[in-house]
C-alpha cells in the first residue's frame, strides 16, 4: 500500500467523520452531563462542604413523616424535603439555587442518582432509611461549574 | 496484533496493556496523546484534568457507541458508564498512554452487552438516521461541500452493517496502537485490518458508481 493510498484513506476517514457528526450530532449538553457525572463519581476532588442551616427535624420526631433540611455555603444553597413513603422508603425532593447538572445521594453501600428537573429542581426516590451525604454539581450563572457535597445526615 | 476488525469486542484486546511509546514527529498532539497527559495530570492530584479529558473523549465515545446501533438515551448511559468506569478503575490503567483506548475498549464492550440486551427487549425497532444536512451554514460549508456529504453518507448507508459499524468505530477512535503498527511496520495506518480494507473498498466502489471524484477525498 502507498502513501498516497494511505493519504486518501486518512482523508476519506476525516471527511466520514464530518458526515456522522452531520447526521447523528451528539447530544448538545452531553459534554457537559458528562463532566458533572465525573466530578460527582470522583472522590479525590475537593468539594466545597455546603453546612447545615436550617433543620425541621421536629417534623420528624412528630407524627408527619417529612423533614426539611437546609445546606449552603453562604453562595449556592440546597433545600431537601423528605418524606417517607408507605413502603418505609424514602422519597427526596430538592432545590438548589444554581443549575443542577448532576445529583447523587451517597449512602455507605449505594447511591441514588437523582432525577433532574427544571429550574434547579430534583428528586431522589426509594431511598432507605439511613445516613448518607448528598454529592452536587451545579453551574452558577457564569457557566463556572462547582462541585458540593453536605455533611452526612439521616435520612 | 490488534485489530478492529472484530465489530465485537472479545477480549483478545487489552486495554490496560502498555502502550507504544508516542511518535514525537508530529507537531500537534495527537488525540490519544492529549488524552494521555490529561489523564496523567488528574493522576497526579490535577481533578480539572479530568473534566477536560471528558471534554475531549465525550465527542468520540459517542460517536463508537453508536456505532452499535443503541437508541440516544442507552447510548448516553453507555458514555456514562464509561466515564464512571474509569474514575472508578483507573488504577487498571498501567500504563497511561493507555487511556483513549481503554475507553473505547470499555465504551465498545458496555455497548455491545446493552446492545445485545435491546435487541432481545425490542427486535423489530430499527432506527434509521435521516440525514439532516445541512445542519448549519457557514461560509465554507458551501453547496458543494454538503452535495459531497450527502453523497458520501448516501454510499455509507448501502454499505452492510457490518461495515458502517467497523468504518464509523476506526473513524473516531485513534489510537496509539494503530499509529505505532504502522511505523513500526513501514506500513501506512490505513492499511491494516482486511476487512476494514474490504469495507472501505466496498464504499469506494459505491462512491465511484456515484460519480465521486477519486481525487476529492485526497486533499
């Protein structure tokens, strides 16, 4: 084989190349679905510890089974509603001010990545009964992505 | 040798083995080159790196999964997997040269296994990609260029699956071992594999059938 063939191969490569990406584009925001899922899986990143502020916990001592949790760094605030469900599970609802690109609550044995929904909204269910910390990334208004995770609480 | 031939992975491919040393020829870096530093800098304690490596692989391993035939969204959770896979693994990674192409090698894996799953779940549904050139319009992107697309992807489609499979992996997924085979072996790295070679043959025929200019695609 040629050099000259091996040209056109490479050529023809580049040019099939362009056609796929024409045809079948990836995702847009995949690229950056990705990054997020990384840096919340990668524990040697150092992530900003958002603190308690507020806590309901009376609820839970009560007869509701809900309880409202509050974390912020004094910038990116998160809010948690829990409530357990009839099957003693859990089931979490949250908020966080900033867009939320991916969202894990991180137990000793498992995790839950969270559903994503609009406007910071997300939700983690079948959760069980037990301590965990939740893991987030988020993108603030200038596009600087930032990684956060909360003390460990009960759930 | 490795050879992509096989449009399943099956193992005789190890991704964690060390790869050749890199051709310092070349000016720009190649892909896997930039991929390696990156993934060394994370290594050592730099956890930006690593976004930036996800950047620059993300594009690929989509395109190399989908090349499986997945629907969209089992396609994005193989790319994730992936990802998650590395973070979680890297240790594996003797060598890491190594890096793009184990995660090709893992992408190619997770995909055949969940394509393998889709197809008992849902045997009739095939999709078909409808071209949507042009997609966007720039001043290079003449008429031409897209009549060219058009052609090219209109030949690429008759091609077997087999073929399209194998010829949209190589085109993505550059990787050291290719390029090192083919210094060490004097040999042009578009000339190794034979059914590769069948599969861009066979394309050719289809294009010159199409009136494709032979010299258009040595520029």
């Amino acid at each position: 084989m040629k050099t000259e063939d091996f040209a056109a191969d490479a050529a023809l490569f580049a040019r099939l190349r362009a056609v796929w990406e024409d045809v079948d584009p990836m995702p847009a925001d995949l690229v950056d679905r990705m990054v997020a899922a990384v840096a919340v899986e990668d524990l040697s990143r150092e992530y900003a510890l958002l603190t308690l502020v507020e806590a309901d916990l009376a609820a839970v001592r009560s007869d509701s089974d809900t309880a409202t949790l509050q974390f912020s760094d004094g910038t990116t605030t998160v809010l948690l509603h829990i409530t357990q469900m009839e099957d003693g599970q859990h089931r979490v609802d949250g908020w966080v001010d900033a867009s939320a690109l991916d969202v894990r609550f991180v137990q000793a044995s498992r995790e839950f990545t969270a559903e994503l929904g609009d406007h910071g909204r997300f939700a983690l269910e079948g959760v069980p009964a037990g301590v965990g910390r939740l893991r987030l990334s988020v993108r603030d208004e200038a596009g600087e992505q930032h990684d956060f995770q909360t003390p460990q609480f009960e759930v | 040798m490795t050879d992509i031939d096989r449009s399943e992975p099956d193992g005789h491919e190890r991704p964690g083995d060390a790869p050749p040393p890199a051709s310092d020829e070349s000016a720009v870096p190649a892909r896997w080159e930039h991929a390696a530093a990156l993934f060394l800098r994370w290594r050592e304690g730099e956890t930006r790196a690593m976004d930036e490596l996800v950047r620059l692989m993300t594009p690929v391993l989509w395109h190399v999964v989908r090349a499986y035939g997945l629907d969209r969204a089992l396609a994005e959770d193989v790319v994730q997997t992936t990802w998650l896979t590395l973070v979680r693994r890297h240790e594996t990674i003797q060598d890491p040269r190594a890096v793009s192409g184990w995660l090709t090698m893992c992408a190619r894996r997770e995909a055949w296994r969940v394509g393998k799953l889709q197809r008992r779940a849902d045997p009739t549904e095939v999709e078909h990609l409808e071209p949507h050139l042009p997609t966007h319009e720039s001043a290079e992107q003449t008429a031409g260029v897209e009549d060219e697309k058009r052609q090219l992807w209109n030949s690429v489609e008759r091609l077997d699956d087999r073929c399209q499979r194998l010829l949209r992996i190589i085109a993505f997924d550059d990787r050291p071992d290719y390029a090192r085979i083919a210094q060490d072996l004097a040999m042009p790295v578009g000339s190794i594999g034979p059914t590769r070679q069948r599969c861009l043959g066979k394309l050719r025929t289809l294009l010159e059938g199409d009136g494709w200019r032979r010299d258009s695609d040595e520029d």
